[in-house]
C-alpha cells in the first residue's frame, strides 16, 4: 500500500502540474531576470541603499502608527524585493495580527514559505499557515492551492486521508460557488482517479479479493464525487455531465439526471446576477446586495454565507455588509467558531466602527467566552483610533454593561462588584482625559455613564450616598440648568432615598433651572402638599413664587423686544421700496472712507450666500473704468436681490438732484422683467465681472452645451453698466439643470455661481448651497494651506494615503484661495488614514490642520410674529441677517452720543421719548449735513 501510495503521489504531482494556476508557475525566470536587471544596472549598490533607508523610515511609521495599512503593503514589498526573508516574514505576520490579509497577499507570502519547506516539521508550519490563510476570507484560489499542496505529502502516513480532508472542507467552503467551484470539483476527481489508476492490477494479473474490493470502493467515490457535483448549480455543469457519461460505464441512475436538471434551472436564475456581477465595476456593492437578497429569499443558509463572503472579500472595508452579515449569523446560524471569526474579522477590516466592536462584545458574551480574553479584546477596541468622541462612550458603555451582567448583587462585596466600580471610575477618568485631549470634548456632556453608575449604586448596592456624590459631580459640569437632570435625579432620590433630601435636590433645583423652571416648581408643590408640614408648604410656596416672578419678569422683557423687533422688521420690508433712497443717502452722507467698505465686503465669504442683500441696498460701482473693488462691493450686495426672481434696485444720486436724475434714467433703461411661472426653466448667474463686454453673447455661447437658450436678461444700472447678474432661460427644463453643473465655473478670472431660480417670498427657507453640512467620515477638512497651493499639488499630497475622489478647494466671490479644502477619499478606511498621516503636516511652510469633515451647526435664529412672541425667546440685537458686520460701526462722535436723550422701544414698535420728556410729542430729528457736525464739535 505504501508503495501504490507513492506512486499515486507521482500521478497526482503531474496532475496537480496540469491543474496550477498561471501564477503559480515556477518563478526561476523571475529568479533570472532579477540576476539580469542587477547585472545590467550599474548602480545596484545605491540602490540597495535607497531600498535599506526607506525601510528604515517605514519600519519607524509603524512603530508610531501600527494600523497604517498602507505602510505594512510598502514595507513587505520592499523586503521581498530584498530578499530579507526573516524580517520578511516578521512583517508579513506583524500585518496579519492586525489586519485580514487579501487573497494576493496569502498566496504571496504561500508561495514563498513553500519553496524554504524541505522537511517534515516545515511542511508543518506550512499547513499551519494555510489554516490562517483559510479563515480571513473564503478565496476559492487559496483553498486550491492548499488542497495542492497537501498532495506533496500523501507518501507519509494517514497523507490520503488527510488529503481527502481538506478537499471535503474545501468543497464545504466554496464548492457551491457558481463561477469557481468547478474546479475544487475536478481537482479533486483528478486526485480520486490517480489513486484509481494506482490500485489497477498489473495487465495479465487476477486481482485479489481485497484489490478488488479496493477497486469497487474507489470507483464509488469517484462516482459519489460526480453526482454531488452535477446535483449543484455551477457554470459549465453540460461538460460535466457529458464527462460523466463517457467516463460512466453504467447508465447514469434517474435520480442523477433529475438532480442535475433541477440544478440546470436553478442556475438559470442564479445567472443574471454572476452575469452582474461581471460586467459591474468595482465595488459592486449594489449588484452583491441584489444577489444577497435573493438568496435570503431562498433561505439556504450554506449558499446564504457564500455570497456574503464573496462580496465582503471585495468589499471588504464596508461596516455596513460586515453589520448586515454578522446580525444574520447571530440570530440565524448561531455556530460559535463561524459567528466569531467573523466578528473578529469585522473589526480586524473596520477597526474605526465601534458598531461592529460592539457586537464582537455581545457575541463573546453569548457564546460564554472566557472573560480574560473578552477584557483584552475591549482594551484593543480602545486603541482602534474610533473618529468621534461620541464613540468611546459608546464602547464603555457596552462593556459597562457586560460587567454588571456579571456580578451578584446580592452578595455585599464581590471580585466582580469592585471590577465594574473599578471600570467605571476608569471610564469616566478616560474620557476626561484622554476624549478631551483628543476631540476637545468628552463625548458624554449629560454623562451619561456616571448616572449608570449611580443607578447601579443605588438601586443593586444601595449605596445612596456614592449616588449622591455622582450625582452632584454631574450637576457641576454644566448640567444644573436643565429641568430633566434635576428631576431624574429627584426620582432617584424618591425611589431609594428620603424625602429630606428629596425636597433639599427641588429646591436647588428651583433656583438653578432655566429652562423649564415651572415644571420643577410644580413638583416642590406636589412633595409638600402629600409629605410637608405647613411650615415646608409656605417655604415652598415663597420659594416657588419668587422664582416664577423673576422668570415671567425676564420673559416680558424678552417678549417686548422681540415683538418690537418684529415689528420693525414688519415695517422695514413694507417701507423698503419707499425708503431706498432716503437710506442709501444717508448711509452715503456717513461714509468717511469708500475704500474701507469696499474692502471688508471683499474679504466676506462666499460660501454660505449672502442673505444680507436682501435686506440692506444695494451698492453700484462707480464708472466703467478699474472696477474690480467695487464690483466686488456690488456683487456681495446683489447676488440675493437677484437669485430669488427680483429685478436689480436703482441706485438714487445725490438728494438734492435725485428724484430728478432717477426719473430721466429710468425711461432711457428698460426694466428686467422676470416671469416667475418660467422659474422651472431659468437659472440665475451671478459673480460675474462688471466689466464683461456682451455678457449676453459671452453667456449664451456658454450655455448652449446644456441646451437650446431662449433668451438671456442681463441685469444694467441705470447708466448702463453691467450689474454682474443675468438669467438664462431654456426651452427645456432638462436643460436648466444640467445648466446647474456649471456652478464655480471660471469665466474671466472669477467663479460664476449658478443656481436655481426660486422666489424667496414663496420658499423662504430656500438655500443654494450644494455641498453636505453634516458628517462625512470619507472626507477630509484641511486648512491652513499656504493661499498658493493649487488643486494639484495639494492631489500630490493626499494620494498618498489613498484613492483621491475630488478636491475642492475654497475660495471668495472673487476666487481668491481661503487657505481651506476639502477631500474626498473612496471610503472611510482611507480618510481615517490620511487624518492621522496628514494632520500637524506641513506644505509650503504652512503647517496644516486635517480632520474628518463635520462642519458645525449653523444656529437659524427663530421668526415668531409679533403678536406671538415665545416667551423663551431670548432677544437679539438688530444687526442685519447676518450679525455685526465690521463696517457697521457708528458714524456718530461719542460726545453727541453722550449728550442724546435715550430712546427705548416701546411693545407696539415706535420709539418714545425718556421718562423725563414723555409727555411731550416725539419729534422727528432734524437732518444735519457734515458742516453741522463739525460745528457742533467745534463748540465742545
């Protein structure tokens, strides 16, 4: 036997020759080319040392950042290329602690191992690493090249078996793959009939009846091997079955032929979506979903885990498919060692998801894992470099969780009470110090995790006054305003304390709550009516009382301002038309510097809109001549005016000729007429030069790419100049939106913004910002670039670290740089990476800031009517749609502003006089000219 054993390995090596992949051929003329380019290349030895500094500076990174993917990928290149095969493989294993190794990477680091394998022990460790190999993705390649192997070894003992193993769990693992399982089939059948050919008796001999038993057992495997397969939807199942047949000298049985046409139809339907997948480009998330949700229909739980391997071994930096895959195991296969080696390798792929972190957790717990091993597994969740503050109280709060699961409360001490009090001083340490100094904030501003904590103290160990310690920590850190806070407390100390320090928590909490005060009152009431004395009812009652008198005397006063500046935001819009002149004149006579304004209104950003044009009149430049200051001035002023469908203001002269001027200029220019019912197909341009000559032929020749123009409005002042705004009409409404595309689109050195044209009386919340205001964990926010670095350069940097999607680099109406951009990574992995290469970097002699881009919160003050004012409205100052600008400073001298009586508004919106002059009339205030004020100064 042993020697039919040898022969069958001779047939079966020249068999598994046949049956290699094309990479896997013999490497001696890699091996000779290598000798060539070193011989040819004349300085090898400067090159070697290039190749010995470079890995030098990554073997550092990693000893600063052990998580860089992308370093590990470099240096094990490096090595190989070296030939360092010790630090080689320490490499290669230091990456596979971290990270699950892609299909190239194993076979790689195989096939490497294999050559250096002569003896026994090696062929050990070997077999070892395919073990490794197997479980970080199902790759039907590697389990092939694993069976192949194992072929090499069938002489010593138990090798046929041990074959015929790891063929079995190959099979089990990927041999219901539609488009690779065939050839895991064949291989093994080719290894089946090689032992068949072994235990043929020598031509002229008569078998005995043990090699004839040994015979008809081999055929029946091969025959077994055959019908398993043609019972199995795969490609090319016809050749099967016609190779079947001719290598069957029995008829195929009935049950064979209505196995394999069933399986027939079934590959029919499995076709349209391996058809998808085909032609699909990567990632192919939405074609895996499609087959993925095909199958959970089917409900076949082995082909079920298939295809989601198959699409996390390509997408395998997707926490999403890793969630929706690891829920499925959980409630649905429940088998320890598959549940989790996946969730280990959920987290090992997407270390930055604390979701997935999380489940790993629960599911140690529910498969009863050690709690040594649990314990470690958190601490290197800890040091997975999570990208928000938010999730590391998150991942306390699991484990927290899973602690008191563990003790027995109703014993007085425990090992395991003092470990979860232990974790939670810990806990609440962390995120104080290492949160902070990371984010600048802990995450956890209500904490959260000291009010578990409390509850535990006093419900399961009551101990109400560790509770109470936690609790008055809590109310130190910004928490004493809110009305919640107080009584969720309030209802601890009801449920496990006493009433004493029930009342004295109420009536600090009387005096310190803001927001809802009348709540807290009520329940002070409440407590005394059932459980006080008289004496405690009157205090209460005095207490209450006080407090909702100040409070409702704070809500008058804001309700008055908010209804008076209601009011007088009322009357500005209906006097605004009427007004125009009058204000641009005085504003005019208030000027001291036309430079001044120019130049803060240049500086404004432009990224957000301007609102303020809608309220405030509008500025025009003066001449044709050098007008790129003012017409910056202008732009920043009209662009609003203009977006929501208004034509451009008329600007008024000089007061003592203006109604004269205005009323000639206005017959010779025609108005802008806009249809509001063609908004649908019109855009509106804006940011424009004033200087554009024929700005409706320079536009139209633009637009026409996105279709048929109608017509184009440009906006003129009343001399004739070009305001720097137009709208383009389109036949199509199509054609409108792809118009849209055009926005940021230089046109003679400015950026045109281009946008929808919308009525802001009928949409008032209307914004035309395009880019997103929320989180976005695959792009980056940089700034403190130097305001040279080109789009290009800054690409050079980040590339780096991952596959660049877009950069956008942010600019002023006049496209002068703001020293920010904006990154676009392809996915989450990536942008993580280059926040923690690129952050504190410096360009140019800039040292930059990166971050996940998360812009803030932009604060939308509320508009209540006058009549219903809230009466938690705090007030504000009139300073315009977008606060204090830098130029609204007041023209007045302080000594006048000393000496004017003070005025204060009334709750219906007009101005009274002092106390001291009340009943006189008010009188409207004489207008003074500059010789006026100088007069008056020169008194003082």
């Amino acid at each position: 036997m042993a020697a039919a054993g040898a022969e069958a390995a001779a047939v079966a090596e020249e068999a598994d020759e046949k049956k290699r992949l094309p990479e896997d051929d013999p490497e001696s003329g890699g091996d000779s080319e290598d000798e060539g380019d070193s011989d040819s290349s004349g300085d090898g030895e400067d090159e070697e040392k290039e190749n010995e500094a470079e890995i030098q500076r990554l073997e550092e990174q990693l000893s600063i950042n052990a998580f860089d993917y992308n370093c590990h990928l470099d240096l094990i290149k490096l090595l190989r290329q070296e030939g360092e095969l010790i630090k080689l493989r320490r490499a290669r294993q230091k990456m596979s602690e971290l990270f699950p190794l892609t299909e190239e990477i194993w076979l790689d680091w195989l096939k490497d191992e294999i050559k250096m394998a002569s003896e026994s022990s090696e062929r050990e460790k070997v077999y070892e690493l395919f073990e490794r190999a197997v479980k970080d993705y199902i790759c039907p390649e590697i389990w092939l090249e694993y069976a192949q192997y194992s072929i090499g070894g069938i002489g010593q003992e138990g090798g046929i078996e041990k074959v015929r193993s790891i063929f079995e769990r190959a099979l089990t693992a990927v041999g219901l793959h539609v488009t690779k399982g065939t050839a895991l089939w064949e291989a093994y059948r080719e290894f089946e009939n090689a032992i068949l050919e072994t235990a043929q008796p020598a031509p002229g001999s008569v078998p005995s009846p043990e090699q004839q038993q040994m015979l008809c057992s081999q055929l029946e495997k091969i025959h077994t091997l055959f019908r398993r397969q043609l019972g199995i939807p795969l490609l090319d199942m016809e050749a099967s079955y016609a190779e079947y047949e001719e290598w069957s000298e029995e008829p195929i049985p009935e049950t064979v032929i209505k196995n394999y046409k069933k399986a027939l139809q079934q590959l029919e339907k499995y076709k349209p979506y391996e058809e998808a997948l085909l032609s699909a480009e990567t990632p192919k998330l939405a074609e895996y979903q499609a087959y993925i949700d095909f199958e959970m229909k089917a409900g076949d739980p082995a082909r079920i885990q298939l295809i989601y391997e198959r699409a996390l071994a390509e997408n395998c930096l997707v926490p999403d498919l890793w969630a929706r895959y690891n829920q499925y195991l959980d409630r649905q296969l429940k088998v320890k060692e598959l549940v989790l080696s996946a969730h280990d390798r959920a987290v090992r792929n997407c270390p930055w998801t604390v979701g997935l972190w999380i489940r790993y957790l629960l599911a140690m717990e529910r498969h009863r894992v050690d709690h040594g091993i649990i314990s470690e597994m958190f601490e290197k969740a800890l040091n997975a470099g999570f990208i928000q503050a938010t999730d590391y109280v998150e991942i306390w709060q699991a484990y927290l969780d899973y602690l008191r699961r563990r003790v027995d409360f109703t014993q007085d001490s425990s090992k395991e009470l003092e470990e979860l009090r232990s974790a939670f001083a810990r806990a609440v340490e962390y995120l104080k110090q290492e949160v902070e100094e990371r984010f600048s904030e802990s995450g956890d501003p209500s904490c959260t995790i000291m009010q578990n904590w409390a509850r535990v103290e006093a419900r399961l160990c009551n101990n109400m006054q560790k509770a109470r310690e936690l609790w008055d920590n809590i109310m130190t850190k910004g928490n004493a305003k809110y009305a919640n806070m107080w009584l969720e407390y309030y209802n601890l100390e009801r449920a496990h304390g006493d009433t004493q320090h029930c009342r004295k928590a109420l009536h600090r909490a009387v005096q310190c709550t803001s927001d809802y005060p009348e709540h807290v009152c009520e329940v002070l009431l409440t407590l005394e009516r059932i459980e006080g004395t008289l004496e405690d009812w009157d205090a209460a009652v005095q207490k209450t009382e006080n407090r909702l008198a100040r409070v409702s005397e704070q809500r008058a006063k804001a309700a008055e301002k908010e209804a008076a500046l209601a009011k007088q935001e009322e009357e500005k819009a209906e006097q605004r038309k009427q007004a125009r002149a009058e204000k641009k004149a005085s504003k005019k006579a208030k000027k001291t510097r036309p430079g001044d304004k120019r130049k803060a209104d240049d500086d404004d950003e432009g990224e957000w809109g301007q609102e303020e044009g809608a309220e405030q009149p509008s500025k025009r430049h003066k001449g044709d001549g050098d007008g790129d200051g003012d017409g910056v001035l202008f732009e920043d002023m009209e662009v609003e005016t203009g977006l929501f469908g208004r034509s451009g203001p008329e600007k008024p002269d000089h007061p003592a000729n203006q109604k004269e001027k205005a009323s000639t200029s206005r017959k010779d220019i025609p108005k802008v007429l806009h249809d509001s019912s063609k908004d649908n197909v019109t855009v509106f341009v804006s940011n424009l030069s004033y200087n554009m000559t024929d700005p409706e032929g320079k536009l139209k020749e633009l637009f026409e790419s996105c279709g048929e123009v109608a017509e184009i409005r440009p906006v003129f002042s009343n001399k004739g100049a070009f305001r720097g705004y137009c709208y383009v009409e389109f036949k199509e409404e199509k054609s409108a939106l792809q118009a849209l595309g055009l926005d940021r689109k230089v046109v003679e050195g400015r950026p045109m913004f281009v946008s929808p044209c919308v009525d802001k009386n009928k949409n008032p919340n209307f914004k035309v910002f395009r880019y997103s205001t929320t989180l976005e964990k695959h792009k980056l926010f940089i700034s403190g670039l130097p305001f040279s670095c080109t789009k290009e350069e800054l690409e050079d940097v980040c590339k780096a670290h991952g596959n660049v999607k877009d950069i956008r680099l942010v600019t002023n109406r006049a496209g002068k740089p703001k020293g920010l951009a904006y990154v676009e990574y392809e996915n989450e992995a990536q942008a993580s990476q280059a926040v923690l290469k690129m952050d504190g970097l410096t360009v140019k002699e800039h040292v930059i800031k990166v971050a996940i881009s998360n812009p803030p919160l932009r604060k939308v003050p509320d508009k209540t009517e006058a009549g219903k004012a809230s009466p938690f409205a705090v007030p504000r100052q009139v300073y315009g749609a977008r606060g204090k600008g830098r130029t609204q400073l007041s023209m007045m001298p302080r000594a006048l502003q000393r000496q004017s009586n003070p005025v204060a508004k009334a709750e219906n919106g007009m101005v009274q006089n002092s106390p001291a002059t009340s009943s006189e009339p008010p009188e409207e205030p004489k207008k003074m000219s500059n010789a006026d004020f100088a007069k008056m100064l020169l008194k003082k």
